[in-house]
C-alpha cells in the first residue's frame, strides 16, 4: 500500500442500491498544515463501490482480468469533500449516479423506473 488512504474518511452517508454500497470519502492534501495559514486545502475525493455483505469490489474498473482491491473506487474529479451520492433518471429514463455536479453513468443494471404521486380527492 501506497499510503495515499491516511487521513481518509467518509464524510457523508452512504447510499446502498441492489447490494452495492456507495460510499464517498476525503482525504486531505496535506497531513501536517501549516498553522499560520487560513486557506483550506482541496484535498481529493473518492466513490467507493463495495459489496455490502464482505466489502470486495462490484465492478471491474480497472479493466483488468480479475477484481482486485483497486477495483473498489474511483477518484472524483473535483477536490474537496464530496456530499452523498444519489442517483437520478434522466429525460430518457437512463440511470446517472451524480457525486455533487459530477455525474456519470450508472455501473449497474438498476431495473428503476419513474414513477408519479397523485392525490385523487373522492
């Protein structure tokens, strides 16, 4: 291991879909801040994708033959703590998970459908 975990936490709550655990989390830039400074830093974000039941990858991110420990998340793009994931249908009903304003396709087949709430006064 690299230690590029240390300092890692989650921050927001997770969100479970069909077995999957979506998990974000923050690590920060710099372990040892400097006192005098008042500026926060980025830091970097990562999306989890653990099998809740033992905690192994769900998806092969990496492309590779089989699924290894690297295969369990995904780095965001913009710095910064991430809120929770959440996912939302688009006009033409294709699942896209969003991580704040990043949002990307969905890795797993969800079966969601839209569906409406209307109250009939009788």
């Amino acid at each position: 291991l690299d230690g590029s975990f240390i300092g890692e936490k989650a921050l927001s709550e997770p969100l479970i879909v069909n077995g999957v655990g979506l998990v974000t989390t923050y690590v920060p830039e710099d372990l040892n801040p400097n006192p005098l400074s008042c500026t926060p830093k980025a830091g970097t974000g990562t999306v989890y994708y653990i099998n809740i039941t033992d905690g192994t990858p769900t998806f092969n991110i990496a492309g590779t033959v089989d699924r290894t420990r690297e295969d369990r998340k995904e780095f965001l793009k913009r710095g910064g703590i991430p809120p929770s994931p959440s996912i939302i249908l688009t006009e033409g009903g294709t699942p896209t998970m969003c991580v704040g304003t990043e949002c990307g396709s969905v890795r797993m087949h969800l079966g969601l459908q839209k569906m409406y709430w209307s109250e009939i006064e009788q």
